[in-house]
C-alpha cells in the first residue's frame, strides 16, 4: 500500500486506500461521517467525493488503525481513535 505523505494517492486511485477497510470515518467540517464498508458500501464515486479534497488528492490526514480508516481532520474522532 502507498502512503499519502510519499506518494499522493489521486483520483480513483485512492480507491486503493480502501483495501481491507471495513470501516470508515470522514470528518466534514464539523461533522463525522461513518461508513459500515461490509453492509452497505457506497458506489465509488460517493468514496471519491469522501476521500478527496479540492486538488483531487486523498484528504490528509489519513489514518489506518487495523480495518478502520480515519480521513480528514476533526479532534474528537482523532482522539477517540488514537486513545
């Protein structure tokens, strides 16, 4: 797997983040959004709209803990997922 802070995963490509991700968390502002991969997983356009910012790049920052993928920038899903 690539890492974002080596090699910017672009466009449909950060699709590949995904690999082995049951479960994905995406700060919006001031808002999370979860997304249960294994019962109802998006198209992949609705994932690219998620897991992209303005340049077309995988958001940062992007985490992996195990299955569980953390994209974008908001404290308390941060906190909650590293505590």
């Amino acid at each position: 797997m690539q890492y974002a802070s080596r090699e910017p995963l672009e466009g449909a490509t950060a699709l590949s983040a995904l690999e082995g991700i049951s479960e994905l968390y995406v700060a919006k502002g001031r808002k999370s959004i979860f997304l249960d991969l294994t019962r109802d997983r998006p198209s992949d356009d609705k994932l690219l709209e998620l897991l992209l910012g303005r340049s077309g790049k995988l958001r940062a920052p992007t985490l992996r803990i195990g299955k569980r993928l953390i994209v974008g920038y908001h404290v308390e899903l941060l906190e909650d997922a590293l505590l």
